[in-house]
C-alpha cells in the first residue's frame, strides 16, 4: 500500500503518518527528511539532486506512507499512491498545535526533528499562512486531477472517523 499525507504544519500529519506506518507495518518518510541533513547545531539544505535522489528511493518501495507539505518536486508520489489523505485542518487549530507543540518541546516533553527555537516558531507562522493562502489552492488543484483518491479531513470529527476507516481508532 502507498499512502501520501498531505498537510500544513500543525495539521497532524506526522502523528497519522506514524500511527499507520506502525499499524500496517510499512515505511514512514517525511519530505522534511528528503529536504534537510539533521544536524544538532543546526540542519542544513540538501541539493535537489539529493533530496529527489532520496525521495525517488522512497517511491520505489513496495509500500511506503510519505508525508510533507512540499509540492512539485513531490508530485510523483500523488500519482503513485493507493491513498491521498489531505488534513485541510483550519488554521487557527493549526496554529494552536504548533504553539503546543513549541512550548513541549522546549520544555523537553516532547522529542524535535529540528531545533525548537523562537526563530523556527516564527517560521511556523509564515509556513501556516503561506499554506493557507498559497500551497492549499494548488495542492487542491492537484487533487482534482486523482478524484478518485483524496480523502480530504477538514475537523477533528472526519479525523476521528478517518482514524476508524482506518482500524486505528475504535467506535
């Protein structure tokens, strides 16, 4: 099975992404990690022939679950997958989770793939908005062309019955 999550930051991609990878036994990739070298001091940028070379790897699995925001470079893995799950989550919850999510982190009661800093909150916020106002119509726009496979969520509610749809959540 192969599965593309799509979402903004906050939306909770990852946390679904990680859920199903360990219920259906399948590889788990975030395009972050195609597009970032981790690095304690700080990450560092991957030259596109890497983070592609990388990313082309993960498409040739027999079964993977990838999840990002990124698109263009990403669009292989729409016309590949079984299953589009878009998390078109409002914002404002959006933004309310990352918040969370930055105080825990700093906090150190919850793990980071980044270093948790006011500079990439701020980050966060420009990245919500310019999904919001930018990314979400084109990834739209890209959906329309695979009809058949979006399952577009857009509350807590179509979450949930998302979750059960799924087997990772019982009624």
């Amino acid at each position: 099975m192969k599965i593309y999550i799509i979402g903004s930051v906050g939306s909770g991609k990852t946390s679904l992404a990680r859920r199903l990878s360990q219920n259906l036994q399948i590889p788990h990739f975030e395009t972050d990690s195609f597009v970032w070298q981790r690095h304690k001091k700080g990450d560092v940028r991957n030259h596109a022939s890497i983070r592609n070379a990388q990313f082309s790897e993960a498409l040739e699995q027999s079964d993977w679950i990838i999840e990002g925001v990124h698109f263009g470079w990403t669009d292989k893995a729409i016309y590949q997958a079984d299953q589009v799950i878009f998390l078109d989550i409002p914002y404002h919850t959006r933004t309310l989770r990352f918040i969370i999510r930055y105080i825990k982190q700093v906090a150190g009661k919850e793990a980071a793939n980044y270093h948790p800093s006011f500079v990439m909150l701020q980050k966060m916020f420009k990245w919500n908005r310019y999904f919001e106002d930018t990314m979400k119509p084109e990834f739209m726009m890209k959906l329309g062309a695979v009809q058949e496979k979006p399952i577009v969520v857009n509350n807590k509610k179509e979450f949930d019955d998302l979750l059960i749809k799924l087997g990772l959540k019982e009624t």
